[in-house]
C-alpha cells in the first residue's frame, strides 16, 4: 500500500483502529458495514480501506538510518537537519517502546498463569504528545523533502493508533499535513494522502478532512496514470466515501473514475471499483453515473476477468440497478454508446448474455451478485 524507505508490507489493520459507524444504520439492502482488507462487501455495502501499519516493533526508521539518510544532505540548514534526526530518532523510539511494553506485559502475564491479552494497547498507549507536536511544528518549518517525508511517515504510522487519531487533530495536525497535498514532491505528496488516509478512519478527523477533498479529487485527475500519488489518492477518497455526507463533493470527478475503470491496471481499477461501488450505495448519484462515459464497460463482466474487478463491477451495476428500480422518478434523457446507462439499460442485450455466462462462474460471489442484477 505504501511504497518507499522505511515503509512495511500492507498488514491487516491493527484492532482497535475502528472506522466510525455507518449513519445508515446495519441491517437490510444497502446496509453498511465498515471494510477492512479485500473482502468484498455484500449487497453493495460501501468500502473502507485499512489504516497503514506500522513498521515492526513499532519502529518506522532506526537512529542508524536516519543518521545514513542525512548523511546524503547538503550541508545548507544543517541545524534543521540535525534536530530533524534527532526528532524522527525520538518518535521512533516512542513508538518502538510502545509495541515493546506491550509485548513485555504479556509476556509477564503469560508467565503468572494469566491470560494474555492479544490486541495491541491501542486505547491506553499513545505517543508523547510533545512529540507529535514537535512532528507538526517541524512541518510548517522546512522546506526539505526529505524531511517532510519522513515526519509524515512518522505521523501515518503513529494515526495507526486510534487515541493519536485525536492527538494530531487537536493539534491542528489535520490542517498542516493538508498542506502539504500542494507539495510539489510526488513522494511528500503521497505520504500526506497516506497520513490523511490513516487519520480519516475517525468521523471528527473527516469532518476537517472533508475540506481537501476536491484538492484530492484533482490529484488524482492530474497524477501519473496508475503512480502511487494516484492511489493514494483513491485510497483516501474510498474512506471519505464511506458515508453519503461527501459524495457530492466527488461528483465532478466521476468521468476520471470511469477513465481510470478504463484504462487502468488491475490495482488501479480495484481501488477505483471501490470508489464507484461507494458513490452508487447513494441514490442521490445514480443520475450522475449513469450519464457518465466508460468506453466498453461491458468487457468488465467476464469469466476471464480478475475476480476482485468482476465482482465490485458487479456490485456496481447491481446498485445502479437497484436505485432505478426504487427512485421511479429517474429518467436519463441524455446518454450515448459509451454511457453507464446505454451499456446497463438501452441496450442491455451484451449485458444479459454476459449475465448469462456468469451464472456458471466457479465463484459464489459472483453468482451472488449476478442473480441480486437479474432479480432487480
């Protein structure tokens, strides 16, 4: 999920790090649950990806490679650079004797006979304030990418922690790692999507968040097809989606969602999927999807596609199919060849023979999602 120095392999999110809850209550067609991992939500649940982890033993860089990494600095603002180290140095070892005492206190439990409790001390420990503080502080002060890099890593890994989730935002944290959306870096600019990504898996923080989302919205438009800043991007909009309050903030970016359905790889198609799976949850944005454009949409619905892409395609079409069905006012009066509605609706006959074949896929999903289209 995270690409670059000091950055772990994706994990499952740590317990304790709980989205907020759906609005839209549980239970029922369109009920939501929040989404952790790949699975694949039932009857169009919204999406949600996990916060990042953080790096092992709680560690995001040891003191040696930080002092390896300044090494390479110019020697201008050497001051900076040396509290910088020294700073990042402290955090991390904020953070690595937080997941250490907790580990030594099961352990010692374990050995008086005592159960052990498994799930990280994610409500009770937090890194020192000051720290984050200083973290915060250090952003507004430099200029230096590498720096910046680095405190935001810093501040995405400790975000895995629910109580810090509060922390940075009292500290105004959400507001200046927002700034740095309009860093010119591309690594800088992905770690502030990570970090935000991370810290939206709280309904408080999203409230702020909100404001940047149409800044995201045309980061994604304006990366580098299929570029970690790309994403990142998508990531974090999956989370802002999760609840209707922000989907018209998003609206304007759909043609770039379905461009991006089109003609991106496999994981950018599935982190888009996402996106679009989210927004169609809504009724309130069925007009607009089905008038937007997606050139041969109808290849998505194939046995020989990924799986992870047929079934949120699936899930997709089945919502869309869904809110035409109970919002009878909706009429769609312009559309073309390449529109959702054209390949969904007009001229379905492609669809329903596609529909047809899936039946008989292996997967039980899929046929799930198949007969919830052709019973609508």
């Amino acid at each position: 999920m995270l690409s670059g120095e000091f950055v772990v392999p994706p994990a499952p999110v740590r317990p304790g790090c709980r989205p907020p809850e759906h609005p839209w209550g549980v239970g029922g067609p369109g009920a939501a649950v929040p989404h952790f991992g790949n699975d694949v939500p039932r009857q169009g649940l919204p999406w949600r990806t996990t916060a990042l982890p953080v790096a092992p033993d709680g560690a995001v860089a040891s003191a040696d490679d930080a002092a390896a990494a300044g090494a390479m600095w110019e020697p201008r603002g050497a001051a900076l650079r040396a509290a910088a180290l020294l700073l990042g140095a402290g955090a991390c070892y904020c953070l690595w004797r937080l997941a250490a005492g907790g580990r030594r206190g099961r352990r010692a439990a374990a050995a008086r006979g005592r159960p052990a409790d498994s799930s990280p001390p994610v409500s009770t420990h937090t890194m020192d304030v000051d720290a984050l503080q200083k973290l915060i502080h250090l952003l507004q002060a430099t200029d230096d990418p590498l720096i910046q890099e680095q405190a935001l890593i810093t501040l995405s890994n400790s975000a895995a922690f629910s109580v810090n989730q509060d922390v940075i935002r009292n500290l105004d944290g959400l507001s200046v790692i927002g700034g740095m959306l309009s860093n010119c870096v591309p690594k800088v600019k992905e770690k502030a999507l990570n970090a935000l990504n991370n810290l939206s898996m709280n309904i408080k923080n999203q409230e702020e968040i909100q404001v940047f989302i149409t800044q995201v919205c045309r980061t994604v438009e304006s990366a580098p097809l299929n570029s970690d800043v790309q994403l990142a991007g998508l990531r974090l909009l999956t989370n802002m989606s999760v609840t209707s309050d922000y989907h018209q903030k998003m609206i304007n970016s759909i043609p770039c969602f379905l461009h991006l359905l089109s003609e991106g790889t496999e994981r950018t198609q599935i982190q888009v999927l996402k996106v679009l799976v989210n927004l169609s949850a809504n009724p309130a944005m069925t007009v607009h999807l089905l008038r937007a454009q997606v050139p041969s949409m109808v290849l998505l619905f194939d046995s020989c596609v990924n799986r992870d892409i047929l079934v949120r395609a699936l899930v997709f079409a089945a919502n869309l199919k869904k809110n035409m069905n109970d919002e009878e006012g909706i009429v769609i009066e312009e559309y073309n060849e390449d529109s959702v509605f054209f390949t969904l609706c007009r001229d379905s006959a492609p669809f329903a023979q596609r529909l047809a074949s899936l039946l008989h896929h292996p997967d039980t999903e899929v046929k799930e999602q198949v007969v919830r289209i052709l019973t609508q």
